[in-house]
C-alpha cells in the first residue's frame, strides 16, 4: 500500500528548493545526517528518491495454501499463480494428498517454473522457494529464447510432419515446458515491475509497454501450445499430411520467423508487411481446407486440427508484428 505524504518547497540561500524528508522513512532506513540519496525522475517528471550504499533485504512474500484433498493438477496451478505474482516462498499444506502425488507436484513445479526449488518438505507441507536471478536473465533474453525455441519446435514439427517421424514428435512437445518457463518468467518480471520500475527501465522499456510486453511473450507461448498439439497428431497421421498442408506449414513458419525478426530488431516495415500479407494467408488457409475436406481419409479430422493449428500460428504472429508497432510507439526513441 502507497503512503501518500505532502510537503511544501522550501528556498533556502537564495537559489535552492528544497523539501524535509518524512521522519519514519528516514527511521526505518536507519540513515543519518550525511548519508546521500539517489533522486530518480520517471517518464511523467515524477522523483523517486533511493538511497545509496544501503543494502537492502529483498522482500519476503510468502503465501500458505491450505486444502483438504487438493488435485495434484490444481496444486500446480496454484504454485505458479503466486509464481507470476512475484512471490518469493509458496506452502502447500494439504495432509490428504498421497506421497506420490506430492512427488509429482514437486516434479512438475522444478520442470515449468525457473528456480524453483524445494526447502521444506513433509507429509502434511511442500514448501517452495523461487530463486531467481533477475540479473542473470533479462525480460527481453528470456522472450528472445522463447521465441528462438519455440521457432525450432514449429519447424521440427513440420519435418516430423513430412516424414512421419513420433520420435521428434514427442520431442517437441517436452520442449514446449521450456517455452512456459520462460512465459511465466517474464509475466513474473512484469508483475514485480509494478513496483520495482527498475525491472523495466534498465532494458530500456517503461511501464506504459508493459501490456506489449506481456502480448508478445503470450503470442509466442500460444504458437508453442499450437506446435505441441501438431506434433501430438503425427503419431495417428504417420506419412499422411498432403503437400498442400505441408506447404501452408511452411509459409506460416516463414511468418513466423520475419514476425521474430521484426520484434527482435525493432523492424517496424517489416512488421507492417507481415500484417498486409494476412489476407493470402487466409486465403491458403481456405484452399487447404478445401482440399482436405475432398479427401476420402480417416485422417481427415486430424488433419483439419493440424490445419486449424497452422492458421492459429499465423495469426498470433501477426499479434507478435503488431506488438511490435505498438511497442516502438512507446519507446523513448520514436522522441528524438
């Protein structure tokens, strides 16, 4: 919660405004007469003031979920909400839950979420701490790796696809676990920098980018989900994917790649055409239909998913190309 506290400039010797800093504040940092401060202007001339030399102790958020007989589904879920809220240690305190579905929580949270590891651990509790080394990982690294990742698992499902190949099927989908953890790693990022302007403003974005932020890393992780569910499909398709299919796969894996390219290197033209181009992607996307719809196949309905799926890819990479025009919109840079 803000403290609000208003105070009157005062001019002292002639030329020097100056204000009294609240007393509490002043108490509860333990500073003195002497000690220097930091004063941070933000994009809107509002000042924050910092001190300097001061090593503060990371704030401890700690949230307890309580439960009778929580599915092993559900837990997880809750881990990683308070996950992406920022907080540091999550409890689940659950005295019903069998040993092996504690194991597979535990598991699960280690594999999707970045640093998670666990300090306490009994019958009744499964404490979680989230050790993460914000310095280490930027937002902008940690989106930049999801999309790379995420652009080997749309074309390594399309090779899959053309040659009937479940090995590399199943392969892309365990790397889709890689994708979330760096979703939810940078939704955690946003979340903290609501307070800590610093998480932003040391990449050189600002808070009113926070929402393209969030949109971009989003639209990566669908197209991620969307390749998942492709590769899930080979192992009942085998060699049965048409040509057509196959090239409509590779001209959204093209989109998808320039879309990349655009958010990476900040390419507003490039992104402009991406968007100019989505009236013959829908266009393709109804001949293959067509297509499929002609043949006499039980692979038909998968085949229409797969299908569905390519389209899906293509239009949140159009969202990525407009994200990007809208992050460009609000970078310092478009002032000078």
């Amino acid at each position: 919660m803000q403290t609000r506290i208003t105070r009157k400039i005062q001019l002292t010797g002639g030329s020097t405004y100056i204000i009294s800093l609240p007393k509490v504040w002043v108490k509860e940092l333990s500073l003195k007469p002497g000690d220097e401060v930091e004063l941070i202007q933000d994009n809107n001339f509002r000042l924050l003031i910092v001190p300097r030399g001061i090593q503060q102790e990371p704030k401890q958020n700690r949230a307890i979920v309580s439960c009778e007989n929580l599915r092993p589904t559900f837990a997880v879920r809750e881990f990683i909400a308070y996950y992406m809220a920022g907080y540091n240690t999550v409890s689940l305190v659950c005295p019903k839950m069998k040993a092996e579905e504690r194991g597979l929580v535990k598991d699960t949270v280690r594999k999707r979420l970045l640093g998670a590891e666990v300090i306490e651990e009994d019958a009744a509790n499964l404490t979680v701490q989230f050790l993460v080394n914000e310095k280490d990982l930027p937002i902008s690294r940690a989106i930049n790796r999801a999309a790379i990742i995420t652009q080997n698992m749309l074309k390594d499902t399309i090779d899959a696809l053309r040659d009937g190949d479940v090995e590399i099927a199943r392969e892309v989908q365990e790397r889709d676990d890689e994708v979330d953890r760096f979703y939810f790693y940078v939704a955690r990022q946003l979340t903290l920098s609501i307070t800590s302007f610093e998480v932003l403003e040391e990449e050189g974005y600002n808070a009113t980018q926070i929402v393209d932020i969030y949109s971009a890393i989003k639209s990566i992780e669908r197209i991620a989900d969307h390749a998942s569910r492709i590769s899930s499909l080979i192992p009942e398709i085998g060699n049965g994917t048409p040509q057509e299919l196959l090239n409509f796969g590779d001209t959204v894996l093209e989109v998808y790649r320039e879309s990349v390219k655009a958010f990476i290197n900040g390419k507003r033209e490039v992104a402009n055409k991406i968007i100019d181009n989505d009236y013959e992607l829908a266009e393709r996307h109804r001949q293959t239909m067509s297509i499929i719809f002609k043949l006499n196949s039980d692979l038909k309905p998968s085949l229409l998913l797969v299908t569905d799926s390519f389209r899906r890819i293509s239009r949140y990479s159009l969202d990525l190309a407009e994200t990007t025009i809208n992050l460009l919109a609000k970078t310092k840079v478009e002032d000078k």
